[in-house]
C-alpha cells in the first residue's frame, strides 16, 4: 500500500469513530480561554513550547514577581536550567546510603535521609541540588509601579494561537501588551503599547522593561527568587548593537546567556547590580528575549514572526490532536469538565513535553527542588498518545536510555538483576535521597506502560519517529510504512523494557509453601505504609501483573522467547487480600484498613488495582465494587492528591458504574480544585498540581473511547440523556 493510500486509510478509520459532524476545534478551544479581570495571584497565565515556560501576570510580563510569590508564581524555566550550589563539605552521595535487610535472601542499600551527622549533611545536599533555576524576570519598568496601581485589567489567553493579550490602566495611561513564546526555541517576544492621548507626568518610559536576575534559594518549593543576594551572582554585558545585546549570566559557575533584541529606539542600561532596563523613546516597545543554554548568539526574530509561529503551532496541536466537545451535555457541570480537559491540554503541552520528565509543578515554580518524581511520568504523559500527541512522549521517553548506567547501579547495589528506575532526580539520573522515594516501586513498570502506548497508537497518531528534542512537532508524520515504525519503538525501547521487566521478578519474592510469589519490602502508592512491613499491596501487584504481559509481548513482537520466570509470576502472583466485610486491604498485612484513620488516608490506591489496568485474575469485579463503595463514602478525602480523582473515575468506569466516574472527576474538594487558568490546586505548597490535570485527560480518553474489549461508546458517562459527549481521535486504553 503506498503512503497515500496508507493515509488515506488511516483517516478514514479515524474518522468514523464518530458519527457525528466533525468538532469545530477553534470553537472549543476559544470558548474555553481564561479571562482574567483582576489581580489574582492564582490566575497567573503562561506561554510555553513543552520544554520552556514563561509564566506573566496581570500585565502579561511579569513585574510582580514578588506579589505573586505564594500564589501561581511568575517563573521562567527551561529543561536546562539547573544550578547546584558549592560543596564545601566534600559530601559524596554514597554517604546517605543504609542498610536494609526486608527478606529478598540479600542485604539491599537505599539513598535515604539519615538524622545525624555527615550522613545527613549529604543527604540535605543531595537532595536540594541540584536545583531548578529561574532564568529571570521581564517587567514593565514604571517607577513605583503597585499592583494597586493596576486598574481596569483584561487579560486573555488565546490558546488557538498562543499569545496572551492584556489590557489596563496605570494612573490613566492605557496599556496593551501581547506576550507569546516561540515553539521551538527559549524566546519570549512581546509587544507593549500605551496610548499617547492618555500620558501623564506621572509616567515616564512607559513601555520600558526591566530584567531582573535572582540568585536560586535551593528552596523545597518556592519560586526560586532570592533577591537579596545580589552580590553572590553578575549579569554582565556581552555584545550590544542599536537594536540588539547579549547579557551573560554566572551563578556559582553555572553560566547562560540572554539575547535580546527590539525593533523601536530604546536604550539597554544597567540600573543596578542584576537588573537592566530597555529604555523605549516610544509610545511602543516591541522585542523578543531568549534564553540560551549556551552561545551568545543574537535572537534573529521578531514578535510578528514569533506570534505566527506559535498560532501555526497551537493550530496543528489543537487540530490534529483528539478533541472532546461537552457542549451537547445537558448536564449542568459538563461546561466546567471541558474548561478543566481544555486548560489541561494547554498547561500539559506548554511544559511537559520536554527532551527530560517534568516536575510536579512543571516550569511554572520549583516543588521538590524542582526535581522530577518517576511515580508521576505516568500521570504527567500518559494521555499524550491517547490524545493522539504520540511524538511529544516519545521525545520525553527517550531519557531513559541516557539514565540506564544509574538506574542499573541502583539495582546493583541493592543485589537485584536488571534496572531499578530512580524516584527523584534530576536530568542526569543521579537518585536523590529519600526516606519514602527510594522505597518506592511503582515508578518501575511506568517506561513498559508508556512504551505500549506508544506502540499502540501508531496507526491512530499516523506517526513515524521525529528526531529527539525537537519541540515543533506534536505529530509523527506517515512517511514510511507502519511495519517500519513498529520496528523503530521495538529496537528503541525493547532492551530497556527486558532489564525493567528483569528486575521487577527479581523482586517477587516466591513462597515455596504457598506456592506463590509477594511483593514485599516497598512503600506502596499509598505512601503511609512503611517498607519493613508492607506486602502484597493491590496496586502494585496489579501492576506487576499487567507489565510483565505487556514485556512478554514486547519479546515476542522482536522474535525473541517468552521468559518462563515472568510467565510463572504472571500465573501465581498474589491475589489481592479482603477483609471479612469483602473488602480490599491496602495490604495483606494490614487487617485494619478499614478502622485506621492513617489507612484509610492518602491515596485510595487500592482502586487503582483496576481502571489504570484491566480487570485481571487477581481481582474479584464484584469485590473492587463493593470496595468502591465504602472509599467513596467513607475516605479521608481531605487528605488526598490530585490525581486520585481521575484514579476513582478510571475503577469506576472500568467497573461499569459510569455516575461515580463522572462524580469523582468533579467531586468538591480542595485538592479537586482548578484555577481560573486550570491550574489543579492542592494547598498552599502546591498551588500547581500538573499530575492531576494529566489524570483528568487520561481518565477522560477512558470514560470515551474507552479500553481493549468494551464496545460500548462514552462507557464512562451515564446513560440517562444528560450527557452527550462527542469526539474525536481518542485511542482506548488497554
């Protein structure tokens, strides 16, 4: 068949998975864009490219930063960005490892967070650094200028084109500025223009900027703005031209550069130590900054090229990605889903999509040091290829294969065969110390999982493999046969998936008398269980037992011999543990789940023993339903996560019980909240939560195309005319 005819064929089976008119996309992208008319710290916007974001506020610049701190703050991130501080005390990582014996016939060492001493000095150090840095603030430069001072603001986020546009008064002057982010490179540009009949003498450059530069805090989850440090760290002048200059940045050794450029007159000056201002001698400033890893390299654009770039960009995301149009839903909370599945796509896409995993917070501020957390990749990326955005996974898988050398160590070191995927790290793999994330061991299926996603939606993302870190494309383009691009995500991720799967049935442990094999010695999803006591929790044995199919399959599709001992462990895991209400324990071990407030609090990960994973042997339907109920009457639900809700959804809607799925993903609770922006809050450490609007789109992708096996359409809406949802290019879940 050749490639025409090849995609032909494609877009015709795409197409009839619905039978209704096709989604007018700009319409539903649109209706949903914020509008923000006041100065809400929670209602920060942000442009980004999957591998940099710059985060404004209400003057679409950001030049409040300190105003906004505590609320969605104004960061500049890049995948590259880091910076450790200095290492006086010679700690070496080696330092925070202990010992611990939990019955697999070795001794087994894990980075963790000893109390006292040296050990504890390097696991503080090791931790905290590296760190994400904030590459630096672009303000408006008004004398004086107040939050305050700001009346009569409009602010807009088009996300069909990409630009944020505001509008507002500072003491009677009227300012307009759009604000939009290249698609392939680290560049802000922006245009500023304030009304001449409106000026006053109480303004003066009034489309005059500034660059404030901060030193890092090295802070557990904070913006990363240290202002007071200004004599730890330089921004010197490198190159300047009538129109353009480089400034050069150096922060304990660690050195990027800023190249900036402007069509109208203005002036670059420094007006103290980390902080330069651009002087306009117009009534417009119009300019484009970019931040560069490296290289000093002048940023040949210009706004009008970089908004038509991005509105090419956003368009060919939104249009050829899957959609879901809620508009048809007679349901009165349908209107606020769709805002949340629209924001999600956006804030997911704009820095999530990088050539390295995300943090939980993205590249709006720093959480956990700005560190990534492995457990979360699922949750952050695994609705890419359901959502028809293949490329931008893969882009972000292929980290593995550079961090393989520490993931093998980890295993090593603690006498397992195979890779031990790390918990919290950095974009070099090193594991950083943990008294809970090192005992983790869900995060170790995640690369088999996503891999088959991957592999899956081949035909429906009608994709072949576009080259690693580009950022421009959301898209595999057809251009050679399917077979072929098979053979690509088979050779490119196969081995990795082996030495995944060879370590997770090193760790089963096999019980000769009972003639089956535990999972034993981990702290579990739900993280108030301790690993010197926990076995046999029901969503990591799920998980076992899925991945291990899955990577026997890998095997065969290379022409490679199952694996007998991964076969074995499929057939004897143990089944999932009750209690004598029928009810499912968070572990064998704890009989009293269902009376201890710390169980019964966290994660409800029991649930996601099914709905992430299909009903399995190990499973009872009618005993995870009846499990459902209980948790859905009676969890500690002030103390959950994000991504618990679309968890809940997921059981529900594999268990066929389509209002609690719905319910769940609109139940009223603080860490169910979405912005105005669509930010999922969770308190006042976490104001962003990206691992909760990942959820919502995976669970989404779900509760409409639904899984391997269900003919049935939307099985994760209710039946009873209230909702009527239609779409577009989604791809089932296994």
């Amino acid at each position: 068949m050749n490639t025409k005819l090849r995609t032909l064929t494609i877009l015709l089976a795409w197409t009839v998975l619905t039978a209704y008119a096709a989604i007018d996309r700009k319409a539903l992208v649109t209706r949903n864009n914020p509008i923000i008319t006041s100065v809400d710290t929670l209602a920060s916007l942000s442009v980004g490219n999957g591998g940099f974001a710059f985060t404004s506020d209400i003057t679409g610049l950001q030049t409040f930063p300190e105003y906004y701190k505590n609320g969605v703050p104004l960061g500049t991130q890049s995948e590259w960005g880091w910076h450790s501080f200095d290492n006086p005390e010679q700690y070496r990582i080696e330092e925070s490892y202990q010992m611990y014996d939990f019955g697999h016939g070795h001794r087994e060492l894990y980075a963790t967070q000893p109390k006292t001493g040296r050990a504890k000095g390097a696991a503080d150090w090791y931790r905290s650094n590296p760190h994400r840095l904030h590459l630096g603030c672009i303000g408006l430069e008004i004398e004086g200028l107040k939050p305050s001072d700001i009346k009569k603001p409009r602010q807009t986020l088009d996300m069909w084109t990409g630009v944020i546009g505001s509008r507002f008064m500072v003491n009677g002057a009227r300012f307009s500025v759009q604000t939009v982010c290249h698609p392939e490179r680290d560049l802000i540009a922006a245009c500023i223009k304030t009304n001449p009949k409106h000026h006053t003498s109480a303004i003066s450059h009034q489309t005059s900027i500034n660059l404030r530069f901060p030193y890092p805090t090295g802070g557990h989850s904070d913006d990363a703005c240290n202002w007071q440090a200004d004599d730890k760290h330089q921004t010197q002048l490198v190159t300047q031209s009538e129109h353009s200059a480089v400034l050069e940045r150096t922060i304990d050794g660690t050195v990027y550069y800023i190249s900036l450029q402007w069509k109208e007159p203005a002036t670059l000056r420094e007006k103290r130590k980390n902080y330069w201002v651009l002087e306009s001698k117009d009534n417009q400033l119009t300019f484009c900054c970019e931040f560069l890893e490296s290289g000093k390299e002048l940023a040949k654009e210009s706004f009008a090229t970089v908004a038509d770039k991005s509105a090419a960009y956003w368009q060919q995301f939104w249009t050829e990605g899957a959609a879901v149009d809620f508009s048809h839903c007679k349901d009165k909370r349908a209107k606020e889903l769709e805002r949340r599945v629209v924001l999600s796509q956006w804030l997911l896409a704009i820095q999530c999509a990088a050539s390295t995993p995300p943090q939980e917070t993205g590249l709006t501020y720093n959480s956990w040091f700005g560190k990534f957390h492995m457990e979360m990749i699922w949750w952050h990326q695994a609705w890419l290829p359901l959502w028809n955005h293949a490329a931008m996974l893969d882009r972000t898988l292929r980290w593995y294969e550079t961090v393989e050398p520490m993931a093998r160590e980890i295993a090593m070191r603690q006498g397992f065969k195979g890779i031990r995927w790390m918990k919290m790290t950095d974009r070099s793999g090193e594991e950083a110390p943990s008294k809970v994330g090192s005992f983790l061991i869900w995060q170790q299926p995640h690369l088999i999982y996503l891999a088959e996603l991957l592999y899956r939606s081949a035909v429906a993302s009608r994709a072949t493999l576009t080259p690693s870190g580009e950022r421009n494309s959301t898209l595999y383009t057809l251009h050679s046969p399917l077979s072929t691009l098979h053979s690509q995500l088979l050779d490119r991720y196969g081995r990795l998936i082996d030495e995944t799967a060879t370590f997770m049935a090193d760790f089963a442990t096999y019980q000769k008398e009972r003639d089956r094999y535990v999972l034993k010695g981990m702290i579990p999803a739900q993280e108030t269980l301790k690993a010197a006591e926990t076995y046999n929790s029901p969503f990591e044995l799920s998980y076992w037992h899925f991945a291990l199919q899955v990577a026997q399959q890998w095997r065969e599709r290379r022409g490679l011999e199952r694996v007998a001992l991964w076969d074995d462990i499929v057939a004897k895991l143990s089944p999932l543990a009750k209690d004598s209400e029928n009810r499912y324990l968070a572990a064998e071990n704890k009989t009293e789940t269902y009376s201890d407030i710390q169980l019964i609090s966290d994660h409800p990960a029991v649930l996601g023993a099914v709905g992430i994973f299909p009903i399995s042997r190990l499973v009872d339907p009618q005993v995870m339903k009846h499990t459902q109920e209980w948790i859905w009457d009676n969890w500690n639900w002030n103390h959950t996560w994000g991504w618990d809700y679309p968890m809940v959804a997921m059981n529900a809607a594999r268990l066929g019980v389509p209002e609690f799925a719905v319910s769940a993903l609109l139940m009223d609770k603080r860490t169910n909240t979405y912005l105005p922006n669509g930010h999922n809050y969770q308190d006042g450490r976490l104001r962003c939560y990206l691992p909760g609007n990942g959820g919502l789109l995976t669970a989404i992708a779900m509760m409409c195309a639904g899984w391997d096996g269900c003919t049935e359409r939307n099985p994760g809406f209710p039946k009873n005319g209230q909702w009527d949802v239609r779409w577009e290019g989604l791809n089932p879940l296994p």
